[in-house]
C-alpha cells in the first residue's frame, strides 16, 4: 500500500528522525513497553492534498482548548504503542492528526487510525505554548531516563536548580548542551490537565523537566536535539551515580570554573 511519505521527501525525513530517536530511547532502556511518547508538529510539511484528506477517526477531545493550535498537525505516538515499534514501522504506530477549529478537539487523518499517546494533553499543551511564544520548536519527547528518574525519588534533588547544577558540574557539555538547566516538577497523575499545566510553567525556564518519580520530557526544534538534550543530562547522572557507586562524591566543576565556560562559549547565565 503506497504511504502518504512516498512522494514526500521533507515529511518522510521527519518522520525517519522519530523513528530514529524511538530506536535510541528502546536500546537505552528508557523505553520498557509502551512507555515514552513523541509528538512533532509537522504543520509546515502538510501540501494542500494532505490537508485535503478526509478524517479516518471520530473527533475526539484534548481535554482543554489551546487556541494557538487551531489547524495545527501533528505526528503523534500511539497509545500503548512500542517505541521498538514504531523505530521499524512508524506509520503503523503512530498518526497524524488536526486540531479541529474550536481548538478543544481533534480528529486523525493518517495513515492508521491509531490513538494518540494518554500525553496527549501534556504535549498539545506545550505545543500550544511554544506557538504562542513564537517559538521555532516542533518537537516533545517524554521518556523514562533510569538514572534520573532514580535521582527524582530523592527528596534534596528536588529543589529548584539543585540537580541542575549539580549535574552542569559532572561534565562540561552538559552545560553547553543543556544550557537551560532541568525544571522540577512534583508528582502529578500521569496523563493529567494538572501535569500539563505544570509542565507549561516549568518551560518558561526550562527546556527539559523532570516529572518526578515518572521521566523526563524535553522540547527543542527537532526531535533529534530534544533527545540530546536528555542524552546529555543522562550522562551527567551517570557519571555521578558512577562514582558515588565507587565510594566517593565527584567534586564537579567548580561555580568558577562554569562561570568560565559559560562565559567562554556565550551561554545563558
């Protein structure tokens, strides 16, 4: 059966870079089961034919109206789909779906008529925000990195900017790679209105945050660099958790020495 990507060379290249990342997230072992999710805003690479295409789903409801969204597209994970899965056949575990008008429901229009992740709330409401803002990012990952979701079950970690730079300090890239830091929020429902809207007031700081006891979720401007930016952040919690394995506490780089680095290579302070 010929695919909508066939004949799409910018679309398919999306889409690949998802299927990809899922590849990474399952061989790193933050992908047990169905759990993880990606949503990527592809409404620049939708032709009018695509756009065009009748609905192959009910309309069904986001649960919240996010008005910057209104005739957005998006590629979305399935439910209880596999992210070893989807890495083979993304098309078949995933879909496409359209914010409808009233921007509080949407319907699926390819290739499968498969469900959106449960996160869906979680990740239209950041999609929503970042459009908002003007900014250039089409990409939400949601996966669950082992190191830091063991450091979340520790109450200190906790606190604002405390594993941030804590784990700056493990490594220097994790400062140039992560420049914003890792925001903290506190044990919501999964999948509920009251995780969304957390996570939307942790990204006015932050472009990864921590769900504790739960995983990480990061948004950036392709799916590839929000993986990154977790990649990263996992590193530095392994170097930590490696040596405190050892018998030790790491030093770290100094504050002196991050403010060198940060003002070496321009970032935000």
């Amino acid at each position: 059966m010929e695919s909508i990507l066939d004949s799409r060379p910018a679309l398919a290249k999306e889409i690949d870079k998802v299927a990809e990342v899922a590849g990474y997230l399952w061989q790193k072992g933050w992908a047990e089961r169905n759990g993880g999710n990606i949503v990527v805003n592809i409404t620049d690479l939708m032709d009018d034919q695509l756009k065009a295409l009748p609905a192959i789903s009910d309309i069904k409801p986001i649960g919240m109206e996010l008005p910057h969204i209104k005739g957005c597209y998006f590629y979305c994970k399935g439910t209880n789909k596999r992210m070893r899965d989807l890495a083979r056949w993304p098309m078949e575990n995933g879909s496409i779906i359209r914010i409808l008008d009233d921007c509080e429901n949407y319907e699926i229009i390819a290739e499968e008529p498969v469900i959106p992740t449960s996160e869906l709330p979680s990740h239209l409401s950041m999609h929503n925000y970042l459009i908002g803002k003007g900014s250039d990012y089409k990409a939400s990952i949601h996966t669950h990195p082992i190191d830091l979701i063991a450091m979340s079950h520790h109450e200190p970690f906790l606190k604002k900017d405390v594993l941030t730079n804590l784990l700056w300090s493990m490594i220097p890239e994790t400062k140039a790679f992560c420049p914003r830091g890792l925001g903290i929020i506190p044990y919501k429902l999964p999948s509920s209105l009251d995780l969304a809207d957390a996570t939307i007031k942790e990204l006015e700081e932050y472009d990864v945050v921590l769900w504790e006891k739960h995983g990480v979720c990061a948004v950036a401007e392709d799916i590839m660099a929000a993986f990154d930016q977790i990649d990263v952040l996992s590193k530095s919690a392994q170097i930590y958790l490696t040596a405190r394995s050892m018998g030790f506490t790491p030093d770290g780089m100094s504050q002196e020495q991050m403010q060198e680095m940060t003002k070496a290579f321009n970032l935000p302070k």
